[in-house]
C-alpha cells in the first residue's frame, strides 16, 4: 500500500496499518513523545474558579458564595427582577401617545389661564370695591375725590341652623348670623340711600337697632341712650333736624319693617356735622343696603396714598354719665 505524505515538512504522515494515535470519538489525545506539546487534555481544561463580581450579580446572574459560576436557586432570577415596565418591553409593543401639537399646548395654556384670571376678578369684585368720595360730607375724615377700598365681607351673614350637630357653633338662632363683625358705632360705611336708590352715600353710623339718639342742638354734641359721646374726629356743631330725639326700632320688631323696611335699622351722619345729608332728615339705613365698611384709603389729592380708613370706636365723653 502506497503511503501517503499530507505535507512534507509538516511533521509526519499516516501509513496504513500503523496503530492509529489519534481517535476522534473515544480515543485519548495521543501525541507522539517526539511531537511538542503545549499542554495535556486536563492542562487546557484545568482553570481555576472564578468568583463572581459584583457588576455580575447586579446584572442579574447571581452566583453562590463559593464562587463556583453557578446561580442559586434561592436567589430571585433575572425574570423575577424586571420591573413591570421592562416585562412590557420584552412581550409587547407599548404604542406611545401622540404628542400635541404646539399650538393646541398654547391655546389650552391661554385658556386655562383666562379663566383663573376671571375666577380671580369675580372673588374679588365680590368681596371688595372701590369707591370715591364725592363732596364734603365726611370731612375732616375723607376729603373730596378721595378713593378707598369697601370691604363688602364684613358684614356677611349666613343662617347657622344648619350646623346644630356641630359643638360650639350656636344653630339655635332664629335667622341669618353675622359671620365676622357686627355694624358698631363709628364705622364708616358705604350704602344705597334710601331716597335715592342709584346712589352710594358713605357716613358713620351712630345709633344702633333698639339705641336713642338725642342731638343738644345749643351745646351741638350728642346722646345715645342718655350718654355724652366723645366725638373728636367731627367738623362743625351737630345740630337737629327735623326732630332732636331719634328712636331706633329695635332688631326683629315689626316696627323695624315700618320704619325702614328691613329687621334692622340704622342711624347715620356724617363727620362734617353742618354740611352733610344723613339720618337727621328722618330717614334710617336698613340693613340690606349696607354695601360695606371702608378698609382702606388709597388715592389722595391727585396722588397714592394708602392708609388705613378713618373707622373710630364712639365712646363716652368724660363726665357723661349722671
């Protein structure tokens, strides 16, 4: 039999009835000891172990303290970590909202904006209005053309009844409450006149529901209920009108709503005691017709100006009881 040379050159060849060194299926690697070798079988197969890193567990391939490459059947699989978003990705196909268009984004945005601005212009025509003095009524006070802000919440009232299952709040009233504050003697207020309904008249009430007022037309001061009040902010001398003696109905009595149309009346005059249209003319204010008390001045004498506005507690005069 011929013998055949792969390559010459190469290292050897195969003869035909030479034990073969070499099986591919079950045979060891049986080199020749004249042939160099880097290395046995179990030298290319010998590698130490190799521990696993940290990157490698935070990835999702967790390993066993030992190091030994394989995961731990205790320990969550990768599966088990992906969050809900990631199992999305992986099963289905998430179909992304179409974004709006520029202008549609404007136009809500202006709209929005419209209407907190409205919001806003109604709460507060709602609780406050501007007003401004004209004539000289309220001197030394408030000066002709002079502009201020009326707190039209300070008198607000709301029928309680409604909460009688709530502790301290009194719902055993027979009608409206005021929330805030009551009218009190020496508040200035702004109110419809109740001769003249299209206009706004501003004084200081003087008499309350139930009060008498009496006016010492030759000393020019005045009495309520038989006492001399202090009067220090007035111009003039306060002389009668049509009468020296006013009576006041009292709150909630039928003579309330024949004298002024309303539960509760009240008497008004303004600071400037020889130039002014008030109560002394025999009519009385009622209380729906109160707009609101003046809270603040801002605009005097062409200019801004802000202060407080001129409210004043009535009280007595030294000496005024008897």
């Amino acid at each position: 039999m011929a013998e055949f040379d792969d390559n010459e050159g190469a290292g050897g060849g195969w003869e035909e009835g030479t034990p073969g060194h070499f099986d591919p299926l079950f045979g060891p690697w049986d080199e020749r000891e004249d042939e160099p070798s880097s290395g046995t079988r179990d030298d290319l197969f010998d590698f130490a172990p190799v521990e696993a890193t940290e990157e490698e567990i935070d990835w999702g391939r967790p390993h066993r303290p030992g190091g030994d490459g394989y995961p731990d059947r205790h320990h969550p699989t990768y599966e088990e970590r992906l969050t809900e978003l990631q199992r999305r990705l992986r099963s289905d196909t998430i179909v992304l909202p179409r974004e709006e268009s520029r202008w549609t984004v404007t136009a809500r945005e202006l709209a929005e904006t419209l209407l907190l601005a409205l919001l806003i212009f109604l709460a507060v025509r709602a609780s406050f209005q501007n007003f401004k003095v004209e004539g000289a009524s309220m001197q030394p006070s408030l000066e002709n053309g002079q502009y201020l802000i009326v707190n039209k919440l300070s008198y607000a009232q709301m029928d309680t009844g409604f909460l009688d299952w709530l502790p301290f709040i009194g719902g055993d009233s027979d009608g409206p409450e005021y929330l805030w504050s009551k009218p009190a003697r020496g508040d200035i207020i702004v109110f419809a006149s109740p001769t003249s309904t299209n206009r706004d008249f501003i004084k200081r009430i003087i008499g309350l529901p139930g009060d008498t007022v009496e006016i010492d037309g030759s000393a020019g001061v005045v009495r309520v209920n038989g006492v001399l009040l202090d009067e220090t902010y007035i111009q003039g001398r306060t002389n009668c009108g049509s009468t020296c003696v006013y009576d006041i109905p009292a709150a909630g009595s039928q003579e309330a709503f024949e004298t002024c149309g309303s539960s509760e009346c009240f008497f008004v005059m303004g600071d400037n005691r020889m130039n002014s249209s008030d109560s002394r003319q025999g009519w009385l204010v009622p209380k729906e017709n109160i707009i609101g008390k003046t809270l603040i001045t801002y605009w005097h004498e062409g200019g801004p100006e802000l202060g407080l506005a001129p409210n004043r507690s009535v009280g007595e005069a030294e000496g005024a009881k008897d």
